[in-house]
C-alpha cells in the first residue's frame, strides 16, 4: 500500500511509461511538470498548441523538444478537441490541460465523437500526503460536482474507489464526511451516508467499506473516535473522505494545501481515460503529482 507520492512514484517504476496529450501545451507550469516526468521516466508526452509558444517557453525552462512530439494547432478550441481525440484513438493514455479555460477542455472531454465519455458521472479524486499521517487521503469532490444526490454520491465513491486501489489499497475504507455521526432526517448528508454504509453492508457497492456519518476529525483520527466513542471499520482510518458538496470539499482541498505541509495531486475519472484538470495556482510538483495518479490510474485500466 502506498502511503506518499514517493511509493507512488516508485510503483510507476515497474510499470510502462504512459503518453499524455497536453492540450494547448504552452504554459509554462505545465511543460516544467512535463518535463520532470519525462525525467523521471513514468510519462512521455505529445504537446498539441501553438508550436512557437511552446518553443518561446521550452527555451526558457531549458527543455529539449526534440524528445516530444509537436502537434502545431494555434486554435485553442482545436488543439483541446484534438489533444482529446489522440486519447480516444489509442495514441495517448491520459489527457492534460494547459493554456484553455476549462469549461473548454471539458466540453472537448465530453465531446459526443471522439470524446472520453463512459456513460458514468465523471468526479475529481484529490490525493494528499501529510505530514504526520501514517496514509494517504483521498478527497471528492472538489472540483466537479456540486451537489451530488445518493446516485451521484454513489459513481464518485465507484470512482474513488478505482483511484485508491491503483494506489494499491485493496479494499479503501470510505467515510462520508458530515458535521455529525448521527442521522439526522433535517440533514441530508446524514441520511446519504447511512444509505451509502447499507449499500456497502449488503454488497450493492463493492470494493471498499463504507461507514457513515462520521465527522472528519472521527473519519481521520482513531483518538478522537475513541474520545468520541465512534466505532466501526472507519473511524480514525479512512482512507476515502467522501464531501457533502462542493464548498466543503473546496475549502478542505485548499485548507490542506496552504496551511498544511502537505503534497497532493489529482485527477478527474469516470471518464474512459484518466483526465488531468489542475489549476493554474497549483505548483509543478502537485502537476507532476497528477501526472503520476493519472499514471497509474491509466495502468489500472
């Protein structure tokens, strides 16, 4: 089981070095973290955009191009389609946005030809390592869904599930994070997770446990459930820490990342192929991060 992003790195080391399409690859984050991947050896690269950009900004991080293949495509709308299409068609493994907004990196993601739609709902799984834990923490969803109803909440613990087990955790232990570990019929959460830890119970969702309600402090830490009297596979050992929403997530991805010492990555799933949306705030290493969950995620499949 890996419990930080060197295991994880480490395990990429057994496995075959995946291709990502970097649509509109000229930003210079994201060609610094390409380039450390490719480094590194687990991730090769196609860069689709604006040749002269991309050659304006490889000059300047000192990254040799003739190792990557160039596809030189000005328009932004086309160089996201076809950074797409190279994933559909088999010629890349994953895809990474770059200099596009996002609402038009997705909309080429869910494009109805040569998209990467599955059917499925379509969820980020963040991946944080802290210091002090013993384990990684698996947060959804920050960046996708904002108000998930049970069936909703359903696909993102599928999806997690998937992201966790390629970071070989066998069976993810799933808490679904509420503001108490009761149900209570005027706090909806609570009722999801109950239904969610039935489900799981009875075998409707497999490949995890689910235990739920739970507060974060009784979902992360075994003395503040022993404190509180919470007991259960769960409590104090998620692995999985499922949000009501996305406000909630958001501000605990953030809370994590500025006020923690922390490292994190992620990706979006659900998706025939694993989907790198990082912001623009995140630094290289938490880009080369994603590219490495989106790495293993790809060699799960």
């Amino acid at each position: 089981m890996s419990k930080n992003f060197d295991d994880l790195l480490s395990k990429l080391q057994s496995v075959k070095t995946k291709k990502v399409a970097v649509a509109v690859a000229q930003d210079e984050p994201v060609l610094e973290a390409i380039k450390e991947a490719k480094e590194q050896g687990f991730a090769d690269a196609i860069l689709v955009g604006d040749k002269v950009e991309i050659e304006k900004i490889a000059k300047k991080i000192d990254m040799d191009l003739m190792k990557f293949e160039i596809i030189h495509e000005a328009d932004v709308k086309k160089a996201a389609l076809f950074a797409v299409q190279l994933v559909s068609s088999g010629k890349a493994d994953m895809v990474m946005k770059g200099l596009v907004d996002t609402a038009t990196f997705l909309r080429s993601v869910l494009n109805k030809e040569v998209g990467l739609r599955t059917g499925k709902l379509m969820s980020h799984v963040a991946v944080f390592e802290v210091d002090k834990l013993d384990r990684l923490l698996f947060l959804t969803d920050a960046a996708f869904n904002t108000y998930p109803d049970l069936k909703a909440k359903i696909d993102i613990v599928n999806n997690s599930v998937k992201v966790a087990r390629a970071c070989g955790i066998k069976l993810p232990k799933v808490a679904p994070i509420c503001a108490v570990e009761v149900v209570n019929p005027d706090m909806p959460a609570t009722v999801d997770a109950a239904l969610l830890s039935k489900m799981s119970e009875r075998g409707q969702i497999k490949g995890c446990v689910i235990d739920g309600p739970l507060a974060f402090d009784n979902a992360l830490s075994e003395e503040a459930a022993h404190h509180k009297n919470v007991t259960g596979e769960v409590a104090g050992k998620a692995d999985i820490f499922l949000l009501p929403n996305i406000e909630t997530a958001n501000v605990m991805y953030k809370c994590l990342t500025y006020l923690s010492h922390s490292r994190n990555g992620g990706c979006l799933v659900g998706t025939s192929a694993p989907v790198i949306l990082t912001s623009r705030a995140d630094s290289v290493e938490t880009k080369v991060n994603s590219i490495a969950l989106a790495a293993l995620v790809a060699e799960s499949k």
